[in-house]
C-alpha cells in the first residue's frame, strides 16, 4: 500500500516512543523523568531513576513492535497497539501525576491517550463502518481484491 497521511499519527506516536525511551537510557534520566511530569524529589533519586530506565526501555520497545507492524503492513494490528497504548498508558500516566501533585499534567497525558487510542479504534471501526455501506476507503488497513 502507498503512503497516504493517514499514516502520520500511527508513525509519529512510534516514533516518539522509540525515541523518548531511548532518552533515559543513553542521556539524561533525570531530565527524561522531569519532562515526564515527575517532581524533582523522584527525578534526583536513584531508585526512581532505576525504575523509569526499565520501563523506557520497554517504551522503546513497543515504538520498535509499531514500526515493525508498519513497515510488514500489519495495519490492523498497529491499530490495536494504538487503542490499547493509547487507552492504559494515557490512565496510568494520569494516575502516577495525578497522584504526585500534578493533575493538570495528568489530565494532558490522559487526553492524549484518548486521542491515541481514539485514533487506532476510528481506523479500525470507522473504515469497517464504511465498508458495509458501501464505501470502499483505506485508512491504514489495506483491503483484499478479488
């Protein structure tokens, strides 16, 4: 399938992953885990910093899967990467701000997991949706020809 700007948002979000979690790993942790939302007082600590090291790596990781399921043209299933990346760590990203004192940093993290995940379930439901009608569009998910 050619490239169409569909694509954009499924690609943009790999690539962020990708390359934020690599942040903490090669570079600065403590500057990753402040841009991330966390208070200094868990930014300057070792152990807090031992912790989002181990899980920006497994962040690297799922932009990695993502950039896999693109370029074997497995749209459907980066879609549902997208729904559920989008949908539990938009929750538990607001959960830990929220928790340490920064709810509106939260909120932003909460709503653009929404968009993540609303993004991946439009590709997968409102393209179906069309299909039934009638309407022979391709988002990400490429079609069959007979």
């Amino acid at each position: 399938m050619p490239f169409s700007a569909y694509h954009l948002p499924a690609l943009f979000i790999a690539t962020t992953q990708t390359l934020g979690g690599i942040w903490p790993i090669f570079f600065n942790t403590s500057s990753a885990m402040i841009e991330f939302g966390l208070p200094p007082r868990i930014a300057y600590s070792p152990e807090g910093q031992t912790a989002f090291v181990v899980g920006a790596a497994r962040t690297s990781v799922i932009g990695l899967i993502m950039w896999m399921l693109y370029l074997r043209g497995k749209y459907k299933e980066l879609d549902g990467v997208l729904v559920v990346l989008g949908t539990v760590l938009g929750a538990v990203d607001y959960w830990v701000c929220a928790n340490e004192g920064l709810g509106s940093w939260g909120a932003f993290r909460l709503l653009s997991g929404v968009v993540i995940a609303g993004w991946g379930s439009c590709q997968l439901g409102l393209e179906a949706h069309l299909y039934r009608l009638g309407l022979k569009v391709q988002f990400l998910t490429p079609r069959r020809t007979i």
